[in-house]
C-alpha cells in the first residue's frame, strides 16, 4: 500500500481518548511501548501470575509491616489477569500499565499445578512485542525557538527521517511531508 503524502484528505474524528475521573488515559499500544522500552513484557489477559501484597504496600509507601499483620494477608496470591490497561500520568508522562487481577480458587490452583488448567493467556499475546514484528522507529528531537517559524517546518537529521518516514516522492515539484503528531494523551 502506498502512501502518498503530497495529499490530503479528509480524516474521520479521531476516537476521543478514554479517561478516568483522575484524568489518566489509555495509551497508543507502539506509543507506549516505545516510551517503556524493548526490554518490557506484560502478562496477556487470562495468564496466571502471583500477586506480592506487602511488595505492592511497600511501594506504595506504607511500609506493609504493620498492616499486612492486622489484616491477615497472606505473602502471596496466586490471580488470574482479567485486564491490561496501557497508561501515562497526565503531569510527568511516566509509562505504567494498570492489570487487574482475580484471585484464583485452590481447585484452580491444584489443575495449573498438574498442568490440566484452561490456559487463556497461551493465545497470542498482542500486549507484547512478538519477535516477528519489527520494533518502531523512533527518533526524540526537544523543539526549540528556532524550530518555530513561520513556514510551519523543522529539520530532522537525514538518518532520522530516513529511518522513520516514508522516502519523498522527489518527482513533486516541492517534495515535503505532512505530520501529525500527537503525545502520549492524544
């Protein structure tokens, strides 16, 4: 399929992005992984983890000493991945994903164990990056006054762009390229 950039056209209304009451919303899936990092990997919905309650109050700040003993909690929990949300924070734009999580019955527990266990999360994984795609290219440039003006347009060195964009059609009387860019939040 080629892309013709020299064009416009008429876009659909882009989707609004989902958000919270906290004003946090879901994330681009290549977005958020190239902001993550290659060395990320996420649980696929229906994978069976475990689940560290006083690993998750210490990072919270609350110590998990005093509480975990009053509540009775035990040291781990063996759940089930219901959900997998991709997430930036609004103010610093720090990656995280949101997993939401159902503790697993002793049965269910007992039929993982010996290996009979319906395995839901043994289904391609679309959370992770499979070896057959290619990572995305990337390239960070911090704009700067001078980067402003008032033809609307910025260099990007020549490896960049080559990396990164589709190859100019040089048979256009002004080659050019056309972006649209949007941040983490849309």
């Amino acid at each position: 399929m080629a892309i013709d950039l020299n064009t416009v056209e008429e876009e659909e209304e882009d989707e609004p992005v989902e958000r919270s009451a906290s004003g946090v919303g879901t994330v681009c899936l290549d977005l958020w992984h190239a902001c993550a990092g290659p060395l990320i990997s996420l649980p696929s919905k229906g994978s069976v983890m475990v689940y560290l309650p006083q690993g998750h109050m210490e990072v919270l700040g609350n110590g998990g000493g005093g509480m975990m003993m009053h509540c009775d909690v035990p040291p781990h929990v063996f759940c089930r991945v219901v959900d997998v949300q991709l997430r930036a924070d609004a103010v610093t734009d720090i990656v995280y994903a949101q997993l939401s999580l159902v503790a697993e019955s002793k049965e269910a527990l007992k039929q993982f164990h010996e290996g009979n266990a319906n395995r839901e999360g043994d289904e391609l994984n679309e959370m992770n990056s499979s070896g057959d795609s290619p990572p995305p290219h990337m390239f960070c440039k911090t704009l700067t006054a001078s980067d402003t003006s008032t033809h609307g347009g910025f260099s990007v060195p020549c490896r960049a762009a080559e990396d990164c964009f589709p190859p100019l059609d040089y048979e256009q009387q002004r080659p050019s390229q056309e972006l649209v860019a949007k941040d983490l939040h849309g």
